[in-house]
C-alpha cells in the first residue's frame, strides 16, 4: 500500500518534470527522490518512467498514475477539512473578514443562529483573508468581491461608503467632496486592524503622515478632542456617533473607498449555514 508521503513525491516529480526541480521543492536530495519515485513504481508493478542516460521522464503509464495519484490526494484533502469542519463546528465558526464594519452585525446574527458554537473572527488584508479561506482556516470569508470558484458560494452582504470626518473650520470642510489622491500629503487620524482600509490608505496615500493609533479607546479620545481628520464610513458612523459633533462629513469619491461586501463559504458547507444565507438574503431584499 503506498504511503501519503510516496504520492506527494511521485505528484510533485510529474509536475516539476525533473528531479532536481522536484527535489528542490520538496527540500529532499535528488537521491532521495529517486529512490522514492523507484519504490513507488517498483510498487505499481508496472515500469512508469523512460529513463535515458541523465535524464528520466514519465510515460504513458507514470502519467496516468500521477493523474490517479492526484486524485487522491486531492480526496484525502477534502477528507480531512471535512472532518475538521465537522469538529471545528461544533465548538467554533472562524470568519475571516476584510474589514471591521461587516463582523459587528453578522457575528451576532451567527451567535444567535448557531447557539452551541463559539464565534471566532479575524480582521486581514484581502490577500490574507482568500489565502487562509482557500486553507480551511475560515469557514465565511468577507470580501469586498466575490471569489470566482465554483466549489464556493458568493453572497451579496453589505455596502459601505467612506466619508472623511474634518472639523467645521477646516479648509477642508467646504468641499463637497474628495478623493484620496487630494489627501495624500495630509497629517490624519487611522486606527490599527482595519484590513483592506489599511492597505488602500498606505495604497492611495503615500505621502500621508498617519497618527496610528492601537486601540479604539486611544482612536476615539484624540478623535473627539483634536482636531486631526480621520474617516469614517456608513457603518461606523452609528457605532461611533459621539466622535461626530461639530464634524462635516465629506464623500470619499473613490470606487475602491466604496465597497460591497460580499459572504463567502463553501458550497458543500451550504446544509450547515442555510439558515445564515436565508437571513443575509432577507437583509438584502
């Protein structure tokens, strides 16, 4: 019977197409792969590569068998998420979210749906929130775009719009609105963890001297006593509403600084977070 680890060798060989490539990438020496992808054919009882005097390739046979190979390895993956799903539901539902704004009504909304589930959420870039959903790290991922894959449900969650908060006598507060190239260069307020915002802002602004700051209680104290600008969206602006006094909200124009949000889990996952669909659907009618 052949072992995981003789399958991911003899998969990774027929990929690379050599065996310094293939050794390379799996950090073994070339001999030591050699001697594998023998074993496994020596196994098979049938020849599967066409050896010449420095170089070995496979044949119709080894290709078929790296096809099958693949299969199953790509099923005993499949297993093991499924199982750790299973396991994982019964104790934690992770959410791995671009932004803060959307966990603060759909983390609620999960607690009341899956009462004997903890909730665990994260805040990462774009990047970091696909990488670690594609991985099984997240069970929903919140995106501010679906993920084209058919194995995965995209859903319509929330919109948001970014506004910049100035205070009423700055030279700022007579326009209607803005964009954040006419910010770049500015000296701005920016909170910590706030995903994608974060790396648009680093993006669009490079020139801006931010204030970070590591805490919402440290970013809501200067916020309310300085006068520094800052931004603040259509979501936050409820949650936040006593930082706004003698503030002028100004339009951030960029199509990037407005965004849908959309819900993002897998389809074979849909039985277990129906109920979840249903109501992100209803929310949206």
């Amino acid at each position: 019977m052949f072992e995981t680890k003789q399958l991911i060798e003899f998969v990774t060989f027929a990929q690379c197409k050599t065996l310094s490539a293939a050794a390379e990438k799996l950090n073994l020496s070339q001999s030591a792969l050699s001697r594998s992808i023998k074993k496994f054919e020596e196994e098979t009882g049938v020849e599967l590569f066409e050896r010449s005097k420095n170089k070995i390739k496979l044949n119709d046979n080894g290709r078929l068998a790296a096809a099958e190979a693949e299969k199953i390895l790509d099923e005993m993956d499949n297993m093991l998420k499924n199982i750790r799903f299973h396991d994982i539901n019964k104790r934690t539902i992770s959410i791995g979210s671009c932004a803060p704004s959307p966990l603060w009504e759909i983390t609620p909304l999960i607690s009341g749906l899956y009462t004997n589930s903890a909730i665990n959420s994260e805040i990462k870039s774009n990047d970091d929130v696909i990488k670690g959903f594609e991985k099984g790290l997240y069970h929903i991922a919140i995106l501010p775009k679906p993920i084209k894959n058919s194995e995965y449900i995209s859903i319509k969650y929330v919109e948001e719009k970014l506004y910049l908060s100035v205070s009423e006598n700055s030279p700022l507060a007579r326009k209607k609105s803005i964009t954040l190239d006419e910010l770049n260069g500015e000296t701005m307020l920016l909170g910590k963890s706030l995903g994608f915002w974060h790396d648009l802002c680093i993006e669009k602004m490079p020139d801006t001297q931010f204030i970070m700051q590591n805490t919402g209680t440290d970013f809501e104290t200067i916020a309310k006593n300085s006068s520094l600008p800052f931004f603040v969206t259509s979501l936050s602006e409820k949650k936040y509403n006593k930082l706004h006094e003698n503030k002028v909200f100004i339009p951030v124009t960029d199509k990037e600084a407005n965004p849908v949000y959309y819900c993002i889990m897998r389809k074979k996952h849909r039985t277990v977070f129906a109920e979840l669909i249903e109501n992100i659907k209803q929310y949206n009618e």
